[in-house]
C-alpha cells in the first residue's frame, strides 16, 4: 500500500519534462540559466585537484559552519554557535524534510498557509501527523484570525514561508508581531520558517526569524545556498535551530545523508570569502523589472512582486480555461512553460493565474516575453 497515496509527482518535474519535450522556453521550475560566477567555478576547478573528496563531520565543514555563523551575524545580528545551532544540508529540501522528521510525532497537526510550496505536505504525511491547510489574504498577508482557528491541541507546528514561493511576498513586522503573539499564546508550538529567497528582496527589506529574540528559541530556519548563489543543482543549504531541537534534528541528519557533499561545502566556504549576498537584491530586480516592463503590453495582469525570483500573472482576460490546462496549453501552443498556481493549494483553487521565473538572462526573457505578448 502506498504511504502516500494522494501524493503525485512534482508540478516542477512535469513542467520542466514538457518544457523539454516541446522545446519551450523553461519559466517554469526556479533555476537559474546564466552562468555561475567566474571566481567560484575556478575555485571549484582548482579543488578539485585537493584533498577534499572525503566525509565530512555530520554538521558540516568546520570553517563553512563559522562563515554561516558570520553570515547571519552579519545579516540579522543574530549570534549562533556554529557546533551546536547550525547543520548544513543537501538544500533547503532536506533540511525541511529532516527537521519534521526529527520534530513532528504521529497525530500532531502542522499548519501550513496556502498557496504552500510542495515540500511541505509530504515529509509531515510521512510522520502519520496531518497538515491543517489555512489560505492566505487574497493580498497574500498571512490572516492571523484563521490561522489562530486552525489551532488545536493536536498543532505541533507552523511552517513559514518569507519571501514567498509562489507569491513574492514578504512579511511586514505586524506579521512577526503576531506570530510572536501566537508563539507565546502556544507554548509546544514550533516554527519552521523557510527562508531560502531572503537575500532577493526589492523595495522592502526582508524581516528574518533571526532577527526575532522572541522566535529564535522555537524556532528552525532554512536557507539555500542554490538560491543565493545561482547553483540550485548543487543542493546545499543550512538550518539554524536550538540546540534542544538541533540535537533531535542531528540524530535524523545522520542516518539520512550523514554528511553533505565536501567538494561543494568547501568551494561554497572559499567563496563567502570573496562575494556578498547585498547584491543579489539589486540583480533580481533588475531581471524583475526588464521582465515587467517586456510583458507591459501583453494581456497578462502582473501581480506585484515584492522578492524572490518568479512572477505571478493573471490569465483571467486571455482564457477562462483552469490553470493547469492553460499551462499545457502555453507550453504546447506558444512556447514558454509556466507554473499553475492552483498546485499550491490543499483545495486546488483556481484564481487564473501563473508564476513565471525571471532568474534568466536578458536573451531568453526578451524570447519568452515576445512568445507571451503574441498570446
Ligand atoms: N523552499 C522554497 C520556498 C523553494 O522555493 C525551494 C526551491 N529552491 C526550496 C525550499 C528548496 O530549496 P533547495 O533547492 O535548496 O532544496
Ligand atoms: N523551488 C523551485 C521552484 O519553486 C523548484 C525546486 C524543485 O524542483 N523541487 O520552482
């Protein structure tokens, strides 16, 4: 019998495979297609050659972990012990994966506020405990009335998710305000706050759980390297938590991947050195508004987006088919895949709209949007 049985394949592996068979240009999964930066691929190339092809200690490489520890020092004034609060995983993936592994028993109840990234549901199923799916504003705010509703005894946990997949928007302080609120309200209650978008904000700066005293102690934060260094294919990301949550999070750590990759936690740790995450903001945003302004006369409504690398875009006045249709539809009949939004919802709502990704370079933006404006 199936362990998940309502669970199919990912909406990025189908629209990526359709993408491929019909030679459309790829909006759809989040991956860069620009080329790595110059200095970390001759670091790698330089590597290679170097004894760093063994295992590693479970938590990472030893001066990787004190660089994050500087990172987040840095970023959100937050000081972390590298030993005991931070773990590097194969991507934001299995940190998630592990963390509820680790922290949610059979029965519990874990909220998770829709439109939700895929990854969420299927690790929590996997623990025989249940997600309590709550909507989102229609503004994409998180609504903190029916989120409190959606409390049980049952509720375990919340997963976060700022800047938002699939949405772009980001958190304001009322929305830590009230968290902390709940946070306090609840006392088992754990957070588990994905931030793997956080240094690609626009107009607002993001507001990270780090930078919340009353969060951190509950609290497990996820972040990608393959976000923020155009190299989702490497799958190398962290977590910060407690150590009492931390020392639960290792013991499924180990029996699941042991360790991570050396050869990527090495070059990621030489790179720190020489890079800064302040810039991706400003990168992004330029592909953000190029991608905008190329889409201004098409008959596709844009959707604001506040961080993160994709685009939402209403449909409504172009087709009243569902959204997933309509994306086989632009895949197969105009070239350019997308993402149908309806996939991130519990009841699959249909609201007629789609999620771009601009982490591209200009060629390819100015095809795709040549294709999208001709539709
Ligand atoms: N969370 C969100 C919101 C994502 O968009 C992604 C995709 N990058 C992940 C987690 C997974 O990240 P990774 O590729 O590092 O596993
Ligand atoms: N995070 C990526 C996205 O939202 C997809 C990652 C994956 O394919 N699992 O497009």
């Amino acid at each position: 019998m199936s362990k998940l049985p309502n669970i199919g394949t990912s909406i990025f592996t189908l629209m990526s495979k359709m993408a491929v068979e019909h030679n459309a240009i790829n909006l759809s999964q989040g991956f860069p297609n620009f080329p790595i930066d110059e200095k970390l691929a001759d670091i790698v190339a330089q590597l290679a050659k170097e004894n760093v092809h063994q295992y590693l200690p479970i938590s990472g490489y030893p001066p990787l972990l004190l660089k994050i520890a500087k990172l987040v020092e840095k970023s959100y004034h937050r000081t972390i012990q590298p030993q005991t609060e931070l773990l590097v995983t194969a991507g934001a993936t299995q940190a998630i994966f592990t963390t509820i592994q680790a922290l949610v028993n059979s029965n519990d109840e874990v909220i998770l506020l829709d439109p939700s990234y895929d990854s969420y549901e299927a690790p929590v199923l996997l623990c025989n405990a249940q997600t309590v799916r709550v909507d989102l504003n229609d503004d994409y705010t998180p609504n903190w009335e029916r989120i409190e509703k959606a409390f049980s005894s049952k509720t375990k946990m919340i997963i976060i998710n700022n800047p938002h997949n699939p949405t772009g928007k980001i958190w304001k302080d009322s929305d830590f305000l009230a968290l902390e609120k709940l946070v306090e309200k609840y006392p088992d209650l754990m957070v588990l706050s994905d931030e793997v978008y956080e240094h690609i904000t626009f107009e607002q700066k993001h507001i990270s759980v780090h930078s919340r005293p009353k969060l951190c102690n509950r609290s497990v934060v996820v972040s990608s390297f393959g976000k923020s260094f155009h190299v989702t294919g490497w799958k190398v990301g962290y977590l910060v938590a407690p150590e009492h949550l931390m020392t639960e999070i290792k013991k499924v750590h180990q029996f699941l991947v042991f360790c991570v990759n050396s050869l990527s936690q090495v070059a990621i740790s030489e790179y720190l050195d020489l890079v800064s995450v302040e810039e991706l903001g400003t990168f992004y945003q330029e592909k953000r508004d190029y991608f905008r302004k190329l889409l201004q006369n098409s008959r596709f409504k844009l959707m604001p987006c506040e961080g993160t690398y994709f685009q939402l875009a209403s449909y409504a006045s172009i087709s009243d088919e569902n959204d997933v249709d309509f994306c086989k539809r632009l895949i197969t009949e105009h070239g350019v895949a997308a993402i149908p939004l309806s996939v991130f919802y519990a009841d699959g709502k249909d609201l007629k709209l789609v999620r771009f990704c601009f982490a591209k370079d200009n060629a390819t933006l100015e095809e795709a949007a040549r294709r999208l404006c001709a539709v």
